[in-house]
C-alpha cells in the first residue's frame, strides 16, 4: 500500500510549524495518525510530537559554527539541507517501512530551496521511489495578500515553486483567523480570483503603470491555465481545517482502497460567508 506525505512549504512566518501543530491536534480528534518530521535544521521548538528531526542529522550551528565553512545564515541553511540530500538513507531508517502512514514534512522557510535550488525536488523524487504519493502544501501569510500586488507576488512564488518540485500543489491563504473583519472581506476576491482584473488594478499606480503590459500577460499565464488557486484557513474553526484536509487527501487519493473521494461542491452562499465573523 502507498504512504502519503504534504510537504508543507512557503515563506518564513507563514505559519508552516502552526499548520502542522493544527492538523496533528485535528487529527487525535478524528482518530487519525498524522506523524510530522521537522526538515528545518534551524527550528528552535515545535507544538508538536516530532516523528523525526532533521537537527540529529545537522543543525544550522554545525554550519555556522565551522571556522572552515564560515556560513552565514543563508548560507548555512543550504548547506545542511545539501547535506541532509546527500544522506537520506537517514531519512529513510527514521520513516520506516509501514504502510498506509501519513506524514507532514514541515519545511525551511527559506524560499530558494523551493524555486530554484534542485534539493528539494530530489528528496521528492527519493520519497516517490519509497513509494510515497507526495503533495505540496504551500502557505502563504493571509495578512500579506490582502493587497493586489502583493497577492500577484505570492501566486508567482506559488506557482514557481510547484514547477520546480513537480508535484500536486494545494495553495493556502493562512491566518485568516487573524485577519480583522474589513481584510477578511478584502480577502473573498483573492480565494478565486480573476487575476486579469488584480492585474489591471495596478495600473493606476504611478509606478506600476508603467508596467501595465508585464501584469497582463503574467495574470495571462495565471489564469488562462489555472495554475493557482487558494483555499482559506482559520485555525479558530474546525471545519475550516477538515475542508482543508478533505481537499489535500483528495488530491492525493488517501485511502482510495476503501472509498474514491470525490471534490465537495460549496454552495454560493457558504463561499460568501467564510471565516466572516458577522
């Protein structure tokens, strides 16, 4: 039988170590086992029970620390997730051999390893040869979107991410819990978006109108192939993380052996009213 993994990638501060600290909490609710496995060779302390913690192969001081290396930060970090790709036999003692698991790889936040750097596409493909259907979970700070250009930003980021890795992505506005009531209307247009319209908004500032043509024919490759779409999340609401849930096991086929899942149609007015506390 398959196993299953979410990688859950996005920016630092999006909240990646608290989505994974919510769905474990969620899944004890439903009697579920949901394992996480830390990746980030900086953490510093998790909410969470840790399945497996990257920081006993390598930790971000190991390279910084080095009077041979002299890493700063950055460079640091890439260095041990270089390191931890070139020992993943590690990986694969920590995780087993059981079947039918389910794990959560939370992630560094730092976005190169994502878009352009090739180490984290080659620890997918190692966990599709250990038979694992791996899905990513791409976070994005629902406080930093609530603006056109900055919403047009993180889709880029996105989707650059999920060309890189090769893999079903499944694209989250996080904290909209922590949103006020005015950003959380500001958000609806953002969660299916026509981008051709965000794009055009644009215009109209002084400096970006100069690159009126630029926005157009990005929201162009955005929405002509639906490339991006966002889901919502309130960590303050249940049904908000089961929806979540629903769609991620779909997209990986979770448990097809006992029952094809099939996407839940949301009625207009569920859409209009989400995480909207009035």
């Amino acid at each position: 039988m398959p196993r299953y993994a979410q990688l859950v990638l996005g920016p630092a501060g999006s909240g990646k170590s608290t989505y994974c600290s919510s769905m474990v909490k969620h899944g004890e609710v439903v009697k579920r086992t949901i394992n996480v496995v830390n990746l980030d060779p900086a953490a510093e302390h998790f909410d969470y029970p840790v399945f497996a913690d990257v920081r006993e192969l390598i930790e971000i001081d190991d390279a910084m620390d080095d009077q041979a290396l002299r890493f700063g930060p950055n460079g640091g970090l890439i260095f041990c997730m270089e390191y931890f790709e070139r020992n993943l036999e590690w990986l694969q003692e920590q995780l087993g051999d059981g079947e039918d698991d389910y794990f959560l790889f939370d992630c560094p936040g730092q976005i190169e390893l994502y878009t352009h750097v090739p180490i984290m596409r080659r620890v997918v493909n190692q966990l599709q040869n250990w038979n694992f259907r791996v899905c990513g979970v791409f976070l994005v700070d629902a406080q930093f979107c609530v603006e056109q250009s900055k919403f047009l930003s993180g889709m880029l980021t996105a989707l650059s991410s999920m060309i890189q890795l090769e893999i079903p992505f499944i694209h989250v506005l996080s904290k909209v819990d922590l949103l006020s009531k005015r950003d959380k209307k500001r958000l609806k247009k953002f969660v299916d978006p026509d981008v051709y319209q965000l794009a055009s908004s644009e215009i109209s500032n002084s400096f970006l109108g100069r690159y009126g043509q630029l926005n157009k024919a990005i929201a162009s490759v955005i929405y002509d192939y639906s490339l991006v779409k966002f889901y919502t999340l309130d960590m303050s609401k249940e049904d908000s993380i089961t929806d979540l849930l629903g769609e991620i096991d779909l997209c990986m086929q979770y448990g097809e052996d006992f029952d094809v899942k099939e996407p839940k149609e949301v009625e207009n007015n569920e859409s209009e009213d989400f995480h909207d506390d009035e």
